[in-house]
C-alpha cells in the first residue's frame, strides 16, 4: 500500500470518541505556562514572566498574579512542584466553560 492510499484511508475514519460542541475554555493550562518557564524559579521571577497569564481553574479563570500572591512558597525548586503548589491553590477538578 502507498503511502497515498494509507493517508485517505487515515481520512475516511471517524473519530474514536464523538467529540460534541465546541465550547471555549477562557484562561490557560497551568502545565502551559509553566512549560515555558525554567526551574528552580522564584515566585517572584515567575510573576514577572507569566503572572498576566490567565489561568484555568474550576472556578473560571484567574490571573496567575493574583494566585502567587496566596502562596507561601519562595522557591518553586521544579516545574511539578510550582504545578502542584498552584493546583493547591486553585483546586483540581472539571475546569468552568463560558
């Protein structure tokens, strides 16, 4: 088989889960704006970089400033631990839709 008829047979497959209407998420995931950062990082370094960043919670989106400003932590020594200290913060769980 070419590699033609392998890519419009890749076309004619329907998707595994039906995915429903598109329905817009405001605010970030905080592994994205933490992807772009470099660890160790201290808050403050972090607030200056990405603390305009609007952040998804399950309580709608909320600026990352305003999130570090509740956390105690000086240090943020690696990426999953910055993640996890803000998901403290925020909570874990289905995040809000408009």
């Amino acid at each position: 088989m070419s590699d033609t008829d392998e890519a419009e047979e890749a076309e004619d497959v329907e998707p595994a889960v039906e995915l429903g209407d598109r329905v817009d998420v405001a605010g970030e995931p905080i592994a994205r704006v933490a992807s772009r950062l470099t660890w160790p990082a201290t808050r403050s370094d972090v607030a200056n970089q990405e603390g305009d960043a609007a952040i998804r919670t399950p309580d709608g989106p909320r600026d990352l400033d305003d999130v570090l400003a509740d956390a105690e932590v000086p240090l943020f020594e690696s990426r999953s631990e910055f993640v996890a200290t803000v998901e403290d913060l925020v909570g874990r769980g289905p995040v809000a839709t408009e």
